[in-house]
C-alpha cells in the first residue's frame, strides 16, 4: 500500500485543486477581504506555510496584519481569526451565520464523513446534537462518576505494577483508561480483558493531516477501514444490550426516549444515531487521552507545580483516602493545573475550519505564555479565577463540543488521584542520574505529546497493592 501511496496522494491533491477551483469560479465576495500576506498568482499562500506547524505561520501573521487575516489557498479565500475576543463575536454572538462547515473531498477518502464535527449545518447535524446534549449535558454527567472512579483506581493499579524500565509504555495504559470511560459512556460497552483490540488500534486515531497547510498522510485505505470498525462494532454491541436493565450511555439514552415517547425509530435515526455515537467515542478519545498525557509531560518538566498540588492534596484530603469530587472545590491548584496544561498546548492549535492559532499563546492575556504555570490561573488567595480557557480547548458557539463536562470529570479523576499516590520523576541514565526531558509535540490538526520517558513512583514508603486498595475503599467517585 505505501508503495502506492504517492500517486495516491498525487491523485487527492488534484481532486483538491479541481474542487477548490471550482467554487473560486462560482464564487466572487463582494465585501472588502481583511489584510494579508502577498501570495504568487494561483498558489496563494501556501508556499510560506508552515507545513508541518501551520498556526505558527498564522500566529506570525497575526502580529503582521492584526488578529484578522485573510490568506488564499489555491485560490480560495480562508479567514483566519486569531483573537478570542475576535472568535466570540463571529462564531457565539452571531453564531447562526458561522456554524456551517465546507465540504472536503477527503473526509470521504479517508472515510471520517460521518464525524459530526464535520458535517455541514442542517438537520443531520441538529439531530447529531441532540443524540450528544441528551447524554452529556452538565446535568447527565454525573451517572458516569462511578465507572470513571473504578476506571482511574484500575489505572492507579496498573501505574503501580509497571516496571521502571516500562514507564514509557505509560500511553498504554492512558488510552485504556480513556478507550474504557468513553466506549462505557457511549455504547455501555465495558472491556474487562487487558488486551482489547478495539482499544489496542486506538492508537492509531490520531486525525488525518488533510485540512489546508497540512501534509497528506498515505493511509486512506486503512483510515477507512478503520473508521468503519469504530462506527459499525460497538454500536452493534450495544443493540445487543438494549433489553433488560443497562447503564446509562448514549445509544441507550436515545432508545429509551423513542421507547417513552412510544416511536419506532426509522433507519435514518439509528443511522444518525450510530453516527453520532461513533463520533463520541473518536473525539472524546482523542482528546481525552491527549489532555492526560500532556499533563503527565509536563509534571515530568515541572516538578515544583507537581509539588505544589501534592501539598495541597495532603492538606484537604489526607493521606488515607483518594480525593474525589467532593473534593474538588478544596482543590483549586489541580484546577489549575488542567487549564495550565489546556492552554500550554491546546489539543487542535488549529480550529475547523478558521484557525485559532495564537490565542492560547496570547501575550496580553497570558505574560510568558511559553512558561508552563499554573499559578497564572489563580488569584492571590489561591482562589480560582473565572475559567477563560474551555473555547481554547472545546470550541466556540453552536459547535462548542457538547461532551466537555464528561471529559472534564473524566481528565480531573485521574489528574487529582494519580498526584496523590504517585510522584512522576524523569527518567535515569545508566549511572542513576536524572535525565532532561524536552517537550515534544506532533504536528497535524490535532497533537498530541510524543512519547518520553519518566519515572512513576509512589510517593509514600510501603504502598503497595494492598495498601493502595484501602486507599481505595476509604474513596468515593
């Protein structure tokens, strides 16, 4: 298949340029365009993008023509917005003109069509929304404390049984932390095996680089193939489950109201309905497991904010029981924490469509933005200051991303009791000497940390298997 791949990718870039020059011809805007780079007749802009980090380019842009730039590609005109200010007028205050989406060609080819982040505004898109407000909407999210608590001690428990030598393999053990939360959440789908291969190929899901500025990737085929097994597999297993008494979860959410409202559901329904579940599980594990690799990175690299939350979890919670969400308004540096660790590297650097490249970056709003401190997010008593970075990480308007609450309960279970029990260290050489570890991050429209090497050790002398399960027993989710 690779050695196919260049034609494959020359073929695509063509149907792109076709595409793209199609609607130039048809579409003229006759409102004066903000400024922007010069580009070379045709080819726009493209030449000087950053390919493998596009929002770098726009963020020097953005210090050039202003927090409004306009660029061509190929001779279609992108707006890229680089304010916050900027993005809530266009896309929340005046939501209903900015909701929509344009179409891309290799949305099919790679097979992801169906992903309701990328569908265009309109029905199917209403009734996608609806599937997700029903199930993860701030008031539902509580049913899932439970199976997230029992998830994050199994994660605990795992944590504690890996050999120092295989402390990188930590990502492993994430995703399946992160596969677990969403597939129970979504489809009542529990894996209880250690090797899960719908979890496994999970890490396979990073998104394809196919938006403008990125590079092709060479793996449509197994893209596709993949994207079905997603969509069709556990959606399967969860109409298996409808009868009798189930968790709560998405699919089984939506056919238990058609069952109270006593409708038969068309197959355009349960064809909405397993598009939206399948877009659930894609999104939520993706960003989910970026969020807590990214914070384990950079307790790694920030040893005194790790520190910091320890003293404070030892202070309100003790050292006889894990912190839970009682806990949580007690504990506002692991608060913190989470949004230092959103706005240091905000999973998509790059919105869809308009790009939002410098506002996490913004240094009006966050002095030394390239410093990892969680502190800026506090107020002199330690209270926590309004949160000002959910659109950072979860989007603006009618697209803001529905299942924020569930991937906030989820990322915090894990962040608050993995500093209770463990200290996270860099790595040793050969001599017993503490190594530097450089962040280092993936390029695509969604990153995520690359691999590194750390040290996971409990905290306190004698805690074993044993004792970290009294440590359980005496929790709550």
């Amino acid at each position: 298949m690779h050695d196919l791949a260049p034609m494959g990718t020359f073929a695509l870039g063509c149907l792109g340029v076709l595409y793209i020059w199609r609607r130039a011809l048809r579409t003229r805007n006759p409102y004066p365009l903000p400024p922007g780079p010069p580009g070379l007749p045709w080819v726009g802009n493209v030449i000087g993008i950053n390919q493998d980090a596009p929002w770098l380019t726009y963020a020097g842009w953005a210090r050039t023509y202003g927090d409004l730039v306009c660029s061509r590609l190929l001779g279609q005109v992108i707006i890229i917005i680089n304010s916050e200010k900027i993005a809530k007028d266009l896309l929340e205050i005046r939501s209903r003109n900015f909701s929509d989406r344009p179409y891309f060609i290799t949305t099919e080819l790679y097979g992801v069509d169906f992903n309701s982040v990328l569908l265009p505004y309109g029905d199917r898109w209403r009734l996608h929304r609806r599937f997700f407000h029903q199930t993860f909407r701030l008031e539902s999210v509580h049913r899932f404390l439970p199976y997230q608590h029992s998830r994050a001690c199994l994660l605990l428990h795992q944590l504690l049984e890996m050999p120092e030598k295989l402390s990188n393999h930590i990502f492993e053990r994430v995703l399946k932390y992160t596969a677990s939360v969403i597939l129970n959440s979504t489809y009542n789908y529990d894996p209880t095996s250690r090797k899960d291969d719908l979890i496994d190929t999970g890490k396979l899901l990073y998104l394809p680089s196919w938006f403008p500025g990125m590079s092709f990737k060479r793996d449509m085929v197994m893209a596709r193939a993949y994207s079905k097994q997603y969509l069709e597999r556990p959606f399967e297993h969860a109409l298996q489950k409808v009868s009798g008494s189930v968790a709560p979860s998405m699919v089984h959410d939506a056919l238990r109201c058609m069952e109270e409202e006593s409708r038969s559901p068309e197959e355009s329904w349960m064809q909405a309905l397993k598009e939206a579940a399948g877009s659930a599980f894609l999104g939520t594990l993706f960003r989910s497991n970026s969020f807590l690799m990214t914070f384990f990175l950079m307790m790694v690299v920030n040893p005194v904010a790790q520190e910091k939350a320890q003293a404070q979890i030892d202070a309100v919670v003790g050292r006889d029981r894990l912190p839970g969400m009682e806990d949580r308004p007690l504990l506002p540096f692991i608060d913190a924490i989470f949004r230092e660790t959103i706005r240091y590297s905000p999973i998509g650097p790059l919105s869809i469509p308009h790009a939002a490249g410098s506002m996490a970056h913004d240094e009006s709003r966050y002095p030394n933005p390239h410093v990892f401190m969680p502190e800026r997010f506090l107020n002199d008593d330690g209270s926590l200051k309004p949160d000002d970075t959910q659109h950072l990480a979860f989007g603006f308007g009618r697209r803001m991303c529905v299942g924020r609450h569930f991937a906030d309960t989820s990322v915090w279970a894990v962040m608050a009791k993995v500093l209770a029990v463990f200290k996270i260290l860099r790595p040793l050489d050969e001599n017993g000497v503490e190594m530097p570890v450089e962040p280092r991050f993936s390029n695509g429209i969604a990153i995520h940390p690359l691999p590194f090497r750390c040290r996971i050790v409990p905290r306190f002398e004698g805690t074993d298997a044993e004792r970290l399960q009294e440590l359980i027993l005496g929790s709550s989710a």
